[in-house]
C-alpha cells in the first residue's frame, strides 16, 4: 500500500496525541507526554501538524513550530516531534512527513530546521545525518520545567 502526507485534521488530533505518547514509549523514557487531542487543537495558532495517512489510518506525523534565529538573522522551523508507526517504518514516512513540513515552513520564510533527538535514539540520529543534518555539540539545551517558571516569575520584576 502507499500513503499520502497531509495537514492534520481536527478529528485526527487525539490519535497524534497518542503517536506522541508512543514516540515516549518507543525511546523508554521515564517522561509521560501530556499532550492530549484537545491541548493539540487549542494550540493550532503555534504548531504545524503533517500526517501520513493509509487507507484512512494514521502512520505517522511531523509537529514543527516556526522559530526565529537571531544569530542567522531568519525564521526556521523547529521539529517538536517526529513518529512514525513501526509497520510504516522504512518505507520513507518520516522523510516525506518532514519534507512537507519543511515545505509549509519554507512557504513562510523559513530557510533553516532545527530539532533534538533523545541521545538514546540512535535510529533517529541516523535517520537525520542520513538527510543532511549537522548534530551542533556546542549547544546545551536548557529547560525550566512548570514549577521552576512558576517559582521563577513569581520573585520580583527583575528591575
């Protein structure tokens, strides 16, 4: 069977929402995403959600944020997530998901990617060297996580 790439549909955001969590499971991260259909679909405004559809199921989906690089001076597209179900695998779905991403975000200026890869997923770390991608070992990302914002904002203005 083959499959076509799309933007998402509203009725299809839970079953994103579910890929999410089985990219959390297929790493074995400790993490439980919190993302729900309904928390996708209310943020519709900040994410761009690609799926690859099979005969009316869902094998795979690409969210990615527009960014902007004051350091190239440009927008860019940020991958947040990238899963592809493991039947659909090594068929080209995630290339293709991330090629229409690609093109959405270049269609509004975008002329960089961006992304993270969990450092236990080797697969992902071949997959994207395979297409180009520069691992960048001078960044260190840097997270405050809910409750360290919440602490964070509520001690003073910062004047």
């Amino acid at each position: 069977m083959s499959f076509g790439c799309r933007e998402m549909r509203e009725d299809e955001a839970e079953a994103v929402a579910r890929m999410v969590h089985d990219l959390a499971e297929h790493i074995g991260t400790d993490f439980v995403p919190k993302l729900t259909g309904e928390a996708l679909l209310a943020a519709r405004d900040l994410i761009d959600v690609t799926v690859a559809d099979e005969a009316g199921t869902l094998v795979g989906a690409c969210l990615g944020l527009m960014t902007f690089s004051t350091w190239r001076g440009t927008r860019g597209l940020y991958i947040v997530d990238l899963f592809v179900t493991p039947e659909a695998r090594g068929r080209k779905v995630g290339e293709a998901l991330l090629r229409l991403s690609a093109r959405r975000a270049a269609a509004r200026g975008a002329s960089f990617i961006k992304l993270e890869v969990d450092e236990t997923n080797m697969g992902a770390e071949r997959f994207y060297a395979r297409l180009g991608f520069a691992k960048k070992t001078e960044d260190r990302l840097h997270v405050l996580e809910q409750d360290g914002l919440k602490q964070f904002i509520s001690v003073g203005d910062g004047s």
